[in-house]
C-alpha cells in the first residue's frame, strides 16, 4: 500500500479558515430563564483545571474561528485575531461580521510568530479562550503560559474534532450556556431536516478535493468532520481511508496530503466537492483543463461543485451557512 509523503507545514498555517457566507444565518434568540452565573467555575483542561469567572464580560478569542460560537451564544466578544496572520490579516469573518460590529469586536493584531501580548493586555480581559484547531491552536499552547499572566486562559483542546464537541465545551465547561446550546442544535436539526428534504442528491459516494495556494491536493477522511455533515444530508463520503488504510492523516486526522500519482488512486467517486484552503478557489472548469483532474471519474461526468473555504473546520455560524450553500446549489 502507498504510504501518503508527509504534510507540507504550509497546511497548519492556512487552516485557521472561515468567511463569506452563501446566506445569513439567524441564531433563535433564548426565551428561558437562566440561573445567577457563579463567582467562579472551574474548567477541565488539557493544561489542567482552570478557575475562570462565572459571569466573564470582557473575552478575548484567540482563535477567530471560535470566536464564532460566543457570537452564536450571544455572548460579546471584546477581542479576537483575524483569519490569517501577518499584514493583510483582515476583518473578523464575514459570517458574524454583524455581530462583531455591534459588540464593537477589536481585531488585534496576530503574526506568525505568535500574539501579541501588549495588544492582548490593553484590552484588560477577564478571561482569554484560545486553542481550537489549526494554527492559532498551536501558537496558544507554546505560549499558555505568558497567556495566563495576562488573565484566566482556557484553551479548547485539538482533540474537540466537530462543532458540536468544540460548542459543548465553550457553551457548557466554560460559560454555563447549556439552555442556549440545545437552542441552537435544535435549530440544526431542523436545518438538516429541511435541506435534506428540499435537494435532489447526485450519484454518490463523493470525495473532497482540497487545494492549497500552490495547487497541492488534499483530500478528507470519510469520517472527519465536514464530510459527516453533509452526510447528513444525503451526500455519502466516499471510503478513502477504509479503503486506503495506510494513507497518513494530517496532525489531528481531519486531511491528508496526496501526490500527483495518487490523485487517480483517491478520487475514485462519481462526484467531488471541491474548495481551496483559506481563500483559494477551486474552479471546476480550471480544474477540468488540467490532465491530472480531467480523466477522473466526476470530471469525466461533470459531477464537480465547488464549497465555499471556510466549509472546511467550520464552526456553528458557517456549517449553518453551508447547509444554506447546499440547498442553493442542489435544490
């Protein structure tokens, strides 16, 4: 069995990924009486147990994917990072671009080479939520503790793979949010009910096609996060890893790099979804015109659609967003 060449580090730099969403998606508001918050609750960590204000009001989220579910809780967010570090970095995503400008949402500034701590301190948090996945999760770990001297650090573990483990952890450990949690998995089974009933499937199983900005393909395990979502709605993941078990899955086994030579091996689905990290594209037509994608099976077809990049390690706001992206594209 071929045994996939190892990730390019490129790929942990890109995938602190989110943006513009194919429609607006409105969180239900909570009507339920909730409970004085605590003086104080204490988290369960990787790091260990943290003690962190009950009723925190100025958060710092250092991960600007996470920063997504305190705005789906309707809980402010004072500060967060951008998409992608250095100059050029951007606004916070476009999907909760709204809520971000009416909490008055500071975007501090986020390099490569880590946080910045004086920016970080300015903002006098009460408490910082950092980690999730990606690069900014590896940048909060190296730098926990110089964190904690600035105020109450909890960092969401890599190992929380889907939006539902990641929004348990900060709606319920970290902010006592379960009335409003179960509000809004309500809303996406709903969601899931409605866009499964309005589409028409094509010819399925399908695989993922991911790109990075120099062109080199990735693909997704069948059981990692985005390709369960959309099964959910009647879009079948191919077997890749069940039928390739000695390919090698990047860091916490959400994607795995492929060569030009094991494209033909992968991407063996009478259908394919394609996206590029962070911003890149992944034009069918573009695709199509180069030999190592033309002869495949969904080419040969045209059974390619494009997602939006941020479907990939999307939070709650955008997987809802991307379910409106399906019902618009297979309606």
């Amino acid at each position: 069995m071929t045994t996939l060449r190892r990730p390019i580090a490129l790929l942990a730099a890109l995938v602190a990924v989110g943006s513009l969403a194919a429609c607006t998606t409105t969180v239900p508001d909570s009507t339920a009486t909730t409970e004085a918050a605590p003086a104080e609750r204490v988290v369960t960590t990787d790091q260990g147990d943290v003690t962190i204000p009950g009723d925190a009001e100025r958060i710092v989220v250092l991960n600007a994917n996470l920063s997504g579910y305190l705005y789906a809780l309707d809980v402010p967010v004072l500060a967060t990072i951008p998409e992608t570090p250095g100059p050029g970095g951007g606004d916070y995503p476009e999907a909760y671009a709204d809520e971000a400008a009416a909490d008055e949402t500071v975007v501090l500034p986020w390099g490569e080479d880590g946080f910045d701590y004086e920016a970080i301190l300015a903002q006098d948090p009460d408490l910082i939520i950092a980690g999730g996945q990606g690069f900014p999760s590896m940048q909060a770990v190296e730098s926990y503790d110089r964190l904690t001297e600035i105020a109450p650090t909890v960092i969401v573990s890599n190992t929380l793979l889907t939006w539902q483990e990641q929004l348990g952890f900060i709606a319920d450990d970290v902010l006592g949010q379960s009335e409003k949690e179960q509000e809004l998995l309500t809303a996406y089974d709903d969601k899931v009910a409605e866009v499964a009933e309005a589409i028409t499937v094509p010819a399925t199983p399908v695989n993922y096609l991911v790109l990075t900005a120099d062109g080199t393909p990735y693909s997704l395990p069948e059981s990692s996060a985005l390709p369960q979502t959309l099964a959910a709605v009647g879009f079948e993941p191919a077997p890749v890893i069940a039928d390739n078990p000695d390919f090698e899955v990047y860091g916490t086994g959400d994607s795995f790099e492929l060569s030009t030579e094991q494209v033909s091996q992968v991407f063996t689905a009478p259908m394919i979804f394609a996206f590029g990290f962070v911003d890149g594209g992944a034009d069918p037509a573009t695709l199509a015109g180069d030999p190592v994608y033309a002869g495949l099976p969904a080419f040969q077809s045209n059974q390619v659609y494009e997602l939006p990049y941020w479907a990939y390690r999307a939070d709650y706001i955008r997987t809802m967003d991307l379910l409106d992206n399906i019902q618009q594209q297979f309606a």
